[in-house]
C-alpha cells in the first residue's frame, strides 16, 4: 500500500534543487506525481504530490528534511486520499463506452479527488 505525500517548499534558488529533489524520491521508491513550481522574489518555490510506500514512507520524510542544509524549507504532509482509489477509478474510466456510466464515473472520481 502507498501514501500519498503533499510537499510545499521555499527556499533560495539554485542549480540542481529538482534534480536533488526528484533523486531523493526516487531513492525512497516514490512516484513524483505532479508539481508546480515558481522564482518569485528570489526564492524558488513550489508544491508537489507524490507517492510512497508505507514502509518507505519515514525514511523519505526524514531524508526531505536534510534539505534545509541546502537552504530549502520542505513541508510534507500525508494526504488522505489513497492511491489505490484513485488509479482503480482511471483504469475504470479507460474501460467505459456507455455515456450514462461514464457520467456517473466521472461524478464519483471527481469526489474521489477532491476528498
């Protein structure tokens, strides 16, 4: 089973803080899932989803806080929405040609993502 994981982060901008960032996780077996991110003010910032799995989960965490060594304040938070739910509901969609449970689908997945 996976978690899903929220990062926010801020800190000041330098070459390769993505790169260290996206190594980190995948080091932890995580799965970048998306992000955003933006220079304002001279600071780089940004907000990313990912997954891991729950026995990876703490060592992930721990290894996102040394980052405030290279000057990046990193947040993470658990999400409450479950990986599983959400991927058993896209490969659900991928199967569907009659509108009407397609409709129903889309209505149920969207409360899934959102929840």
């Amino acid at each position: 089973m996976s978690q899903h994981l929220v990062l926010s982060f801020i800190g000041e901008d330098r070459p390769g803080l993505v790169e260290r960032l996206s190594d980190t996780i995948s080091r932890h077996h995580g799965n970048w899932l998306e992000s955003r991110m933006a220079h304002l003010a001279d600071k780089f910032a940004g907000i990313l989803t990912l997954s891991v799995p729950l026995e990876h989960q703490e060592a992930l965490i721990n290894a996102l806080r040394n980052f405030e060594k290279l000057g990046l304040h990193v947040t993470v938070e658990a999400a409450n929405q479950s990986v599983w739910k959400g991927q058993l509901c896209l490969c659900l969609l991928l199967e569907m040609t009659d509108q009407v449970l397609l409709k129903k689908c889309l209505k149920y997945c969207t409360l899934l993502w959102l929840t």
